[in-house]
C-alpha cells in the first residue's frame, strides 16, 4: 500500500495558493459547494469540504461577522472563495438559486423554516437542480419539540447526556469547548452525511435533503457506552469507570510545576511498563483491585509530583507506557511528532492545523487563506457561469482589521447568519 503523503509545512508569509479557477487538488476536486454563510457546525463543514479540494463558496451576508473574529484570520473560512448576497433584497435569492443551480452541494445553518422564508430552501433549489444535496445542519434538527428554539452546543450536548459524562466525581461536568457537539456531532456528521447523499445522487440522479442535529450525531457518538451501559459494565455517573477518568491508569497527574501528564496504560503489559518507569512497581496494589484504585490513584499521584512534566516526558519518550505530557495549544504544533508529521500549517502568518486526513493519491493543503467577504464575486462569476444581476457590481474587498494578517490571494469571510439553532436568528 503507498504511503500518504505528509504535507509539507508552508513557510510564513507565502502567498496564498493558486489561480481562481485552477484545479484544487484533492480527492473532492471538481465538486461544487456553495456554503449560506453561519456560525458554528456549519463553517467547520465547509472548511472540511474545502480542504479535501471542493470549490467552496460562501455566501456572506452585508456587514461584519458576528463572533466578532477578524476575517482575516478566521481559518474555517481557508480554501474557500466567497461572495456577498443580501437575501433580503429582491434580487439576493436569484442569485444563490443561480449558485444552486451549478452546485452539488448547498450547507445552510439556519433554523427550521428560515431559508424557506428566504426563497432559498429545499424547494425551490431542487427545482433548478434536481441533483442537488441540500445540507441542513441546526442542533436541534429540523423536527421535535426543540426544533425552534435558539441553543448552543453546551445544551446540545447537555440533554444526549454525554455532557454529563465528563467530569470528576462530586463536580460539576466539564466543558470540552465546543469540540464535542458542534464539531464532532455535527459538523462531521453533516460531511459524512453530505458524501453519502453526494454518491447517492451520482448513481441515481436524484439530490435529496440531508438532516445534520447536533443532538443526533452527539448522541451517536456515545454508542459504544450505550452498550457498555446495556451490559452493565458502565456506571451512569462520572468518574467511575474505565474511560471517564474513574480508573486510575487511565487519567491525568499534575507534576512539581503544576502542569500535567496523561496516562492511558490499560493494558497488563503497558501498565506494568508504565509503573516500571513511574518507579513504583512494588509499592503499587493489584490493578484488578478495584477497591483499592483510591490507593492506586495516591501513589501515582504523588510519584508524578517529583519531577517537572518535561522531566516525565523525558523518562517516558521511548516507551510502550503510554504515557504524554499535556500540551498547551500553542506547545503542540512544537512537538517532534507532530512537526515531523506536519499536522499543523503554518500559512499566512496563522499557525493552524493541516488538512486531515491524508491521501496518497490526491493530497491535500491549505492552498489559502481564509476568505474575505466578497473578494471572489469576480472570480466564481466568471468560473461558476452565473448570471449578472442588473444594479449589482462587486465592490472591493474590505480593508482587514488593524494589525491583522494580510489577505490571503483572495479571501477572508464572517460568521453571520447565525447557524446550529444558536442565538435568536434575525430573519
């Protein structure tokens, strides 16, 4: 089997990738998407699509991004070209139907019933082309009870109870940012779901609506403890079982400069090279011992603050222990493992992580920079075919933030339209 190739790192400063119009590379490249500009989830996917060499284009709304992110360096929004469209105006839904029309894939985020009201949903897009996959990604879904109602992915993954699955016991759950639900619930659900609707309309010719909730994919991702519920190996309650940090072999130790290390050593023979190299393979009680993992957990903890994370770090490197220091965000990209393997990009002056995952035969990069709203109008215009709406002229792209990164070749876009069911939607 040929090997994938490791996507070199780009260098600081290099100019944004290839000519509009040009062929992206990658195993999406010649695949048409057009994102209706949100937050969350929705941006995420796209970004994924793009990567893996799609022609994204988004659609901004008029005005700034919402999150309040400088364009310029908002890298959901890399390998993407974007276009400005009110859909309020008269002549905004023509011109994403026309977008529509030529696309395979259209992602919106808003709530149910919103891009209907606009003149842009499922309806009327499938009548310009019947092919067409109409993603759909909320965190409620488009149905229930909830459907309606604003949240955010705290919420989302608070009721599918994996929320209340992380945590020490007796505090309060833990938070894992917005990487859980939004992302992995939701925004990678709704490219696998896009994908499969995408091959499904190149057998048959017929497009079809594809459903992405936060909830659904949240709740998904939990099977494996589902069963381990059903079979009675699971304690619904945190920190009490084998992966939830309840066994004392497999959680985190502070060192003596109050950083820390992971320990994943389940099996016999990695633990007992894990309490080998900790030092204290004779005064360590039974693993199988579950009584007794209050005593296991002490005398691991207190061995770990003898030495300094990077200390520990050291002892473990060459071992099966399965044993990592804790890195910070701006540590990792530094790491001998992930550097040699390029796992993150460093284009435009932004540290970032590189496209995933990897091909051997149709490689992937970041070629840009994040889009800029309406920088590209020209550019898909020209290469999508579309139309020109009279009374529409594109403008220039707006000037970037003071002391932001220089735009990429093209691009930069906001977060407008808010996506995911998040906040109250204006329209």
């Amino acid at each position: 089997m040929s090997r994938a190739r490791t996507p070199a790192r780009e260098p600081a400063g290099e100019p944004a990738g290839e000519p509009s119009g040009e062929p992206a590379g990658g195993p999406l490249d010649g695949v048409r998407v057009v994102e209706l500009a949100g937050i969350g989830p929705g941006p995420f996917a796209a970004m994924l699509l793009a990567d893996l060499g799609a022609d994204v284009v988004r659609v901004d709304r008029p005005g700034g991004a919402v999150l309040g992110i400088d364009p310029a360096r908002d890298v959901t929004n890399r390998n993407k070209r974007s276009v400005v469209a009110d859909l309020k105006s008269p002549d905004g839904p023509a011109r994403v139907l026309d977008l529509a029309e030529r696309a395979d894939v259209l992602i919106e985020g808003y709530r149910p019933g919103v891009a209907e009201r606009l003149g842009v949903g499922p309806g009327p897009c499938h009548a310009r082309n019947p092919r067409l996959v109409y993603g759909r990604m909320t965190g409620w879904g488009q149905d229930g009870p909830l459907a309606d109602r604003a949240g955010h992915d705290i919420g989302y993954i608070a009721l599918t109870g994996t929320l209340g699955m992380i945590g020490a016991p007796g505090g309060p759950p833990a938070v894992p940012a917005n990487l859980l639900g939004d992302y992995a619930g939701g925004s990678l659900y709704l490219v696998v779901g896009v994908l499969a609707a995408l091959h499904h309309a190149r057998a048959s010719g017929a497009g079809q609506v594809v459903d992405a909730a936060v909830v659904d994919g949240t709740a998904h991702l939990s099977s494996m403890i589902h069963g381990m519920l059903a079979a009675g190996s699971w304690q619904d309650r945190r920190g009490a079982n084998l992966l939830d940090g309840g066994c004392p072999f497999y959680g985190t130790y502070e060192t003596a400069d109050g950083l820390h290390m992971a320990v994943g050593a389940l099996e016999p023979r990695f633990y007992a090279e894990f309490t080998d190299l900790l030092g204290i393979p004779d005064r360590a009680p039974a693993r199988e011992d579950t009584a007794r993992w209050s005593e296991l957990r002490e005398a691991i903890a207190a061995r770990f603050t003898t030495r300094t994370r990077d200390e520990w770090a050291a002892v473990f490197a060459d071992s099966d222990a399965c044993v990592a220091p804790v890195l910070s965000l701006r540590e990792a990209p530094h790491h001998p493992h992930l550097a040699a393997r390029g796992t993150f990009s460093h284009h435009g002056g932004i540290t970032q992580p590189a496209p995933a995952p990897r091909f051997s035969a149709t490689p992937t990069a970041v070629r840009t920079g994040p889009a800029l709203p309406g920088a590209d109008t020209e550019a898909v215009t020209r290469d999508w075919g579309l139309p020109r709406h009279p009374g529409h002229a594109p403008g220039p792209a707006p000037a970037p933030a003071p002391g932001s990164a220089p735009a990429q070749e093209s691009k930069p876009a906001p977060e407008p339209a808010p996506a995911q069911n998040p906040a109250p939607n204006p329209q």
